[in-house]
C-alpha cells in the first residue's frame, strides 16, 4: 500500500526523500496571504454560523480547520499514520495544482464564503508541496500542545495538588473519540478555559484503551471529567461534551465545592 501511494506522490511532482525546506516557511511565502494560521473554533464558529463571515472577513479557511478536516476525510484518520500522512500530502497535492471547490474537505457552510483558489502550477516544487503538507498534518495538534494546559501523571498531579493546593481534573478520554477531539480542540484550548485550568486545577488525561484510571475510577463512556482533590476525594464526576461556556461553570462549581471542604494545609 505505501509503495502504491509513494508512486502516487512522484506522479504528483512530489519529492518522497527526506527535505530541507521548511513547512512553516513554505506556508508564510506562499499561503498565508490568504489562509490565516489560527483562529479559535468558537470565534470561526460564530463568524461562520451567525455572521455570515462579516466578523472575520477571511479569504479562505484556516490552518486549522484545514489541518482538523484534512485527517478527518481524507484516508483512514484510525489506520497507519504514515500511510495517512501519503494520502493527505496526495490529496493537497492535487487540490492545489487543480484546484476544485468540488473536492474540498471543507464544511460547505464554510466553503461557500470563498472563491476558488487559483492553481499554485509551476509556482510550487514538488519539496515544497511535501514541506507544507506535513506542516498543515501537524499544525492541529501542535496547536493544542501549545495552547493547552500540560498534562501530569497522576503521582505528579497528586504531588502538585497537596503543594499548591489545588483540584485535580482528571479527564478520560479514548483515541478515536470525535467528542473527545471536539473538547481537546474546542474547549481545553480557549483562553478563559486554559486560565482557570492553570490557576485552579492540575490537569492528567488519561487514554481508557491504554492506561487504568487512578483510584479504582471508571469511566463508562469518554469524555469523562473526574474532579478530585488532594485527599484523593472525588468531589464530583462530570460526563461528555461541552462548549466553552458550560465547561467554565462546570470548573466553578468543582472550585466551589472544593472550597465547600475544609482544607487546611498540615
């Protein structure tokens, strides 16, 4: 299967050796004029849903909303990752060299707000192409490693807990859950979100199909929040998907209800 789709790639132009040009590079010399880099979903979602792209004014969808729909539509997102990567990195180079609103991953709520973009043919190499295809694969997730909250082990967390006293949010969570992704890329990484979490929670996420959770919890189905503090006491078990506001008051109200218990420090 990766010889078929690495012959597909030389067809395309594309270089499957390893590259010295940059992604981030390519991306800023030749795509930032028109896709911005990084907008939060609730302020794309307002400017999609309710606003009709007035608030936003944008040329064309984001690196995020790219990078998220990419892996999510074309290929298998639960097969092998380099085979996955291949596939993506056909799919933009075609798009770009023929471009076709026809095959776009993107919403068409969101797609019908722009033209269709001119073909990149002959102003693009095929190293290059590979370079931004990866950076574009990659930037969804390095995203949320940079604007979310680090993530403990449970010993950590507990550690940090009795030390700064604070509540520990452990968050279950399954691999190929799209209600999971929709909190990790929606919620956990909003500002007011990642503020309250760093002054209030210490934070452990937890795989169910790779690690136990700690203390004998369960989690029946994912996303799961459990809220614990530095007795090892569960305060409270919160269940699914939220937007950014109900996650705020839920945060509150585990903030409340630890404050409800007497902590003294010893």
């Amino acid at each position: 299967m990766k010889r078929v789709i690495y012959g597909w790639l030389s067809l395309l132009g594309v270089s499957t050796s390893l590259y010295a040009v940059s992604g981030k590079t390519v991306y800023e010399q030749k795509c930032s004029s028109c896709h911005e880099a990084y907008i939060p979903m609730s302020k794309l979602v307002e400017n999609f849903t309710e606003r009709d792209n007035r608030l936003l004014k944008l040329k064309a969808p984001t690196l995020n909303q790219l990078s998220y729909r990419l892996k999510q539509q074309i290929g298998d997102p639960k097969g092998d990752e380099d085979i996955h990567r291949m596939e993506v990195t056909a799919f933009i180079s075609d798009y770009i060299i023929n471009p076709d609103k026809q095959k776009t991953v993107c919403l068409r709520d969101v797609i019908r707000y722009f033209p269709t973009m001119p073909s990149l043919k002959g102003k693009i190499s095929g190293e290059e192409i590979e370079a931004v295809s990866t950076y574009i694969y990659d930037f969804d997730t390095q995203i949320i490693e940079q604007k979310g909250v680090k993530h403990e082990s449970f010993a950590s967390a507990l550690k940090e807990a009795k030390k700064s006293d604070k509540i520990i949010m452990v968050e279950a969570v399954s691999q190929h859950c799209r209600f999971c992704k929709k909190m990790e890329r929606e919620v956990m990484i909003d500002a007011r979100v990642v503020s309250l979490l760093r002054r209030d929670f210490v934070v452990v996420t937890v795989d169910v199909n790779k690690a136990s959770l700690p203390m004998g919890l369960s989690a029946e189905m994912t996303p799961s929040f459990f809220f614990i503090d530095r007795d090892q006491k569960l305060l409270s078990r919160v269940v699914g998907a939220w937007n950014v506001e109900d996650f705020i008051e839920i945060l509150k109200e585990a903030k409340a209800k630890y404050k409800g218990v007497s902590h003294e420090k010893n």
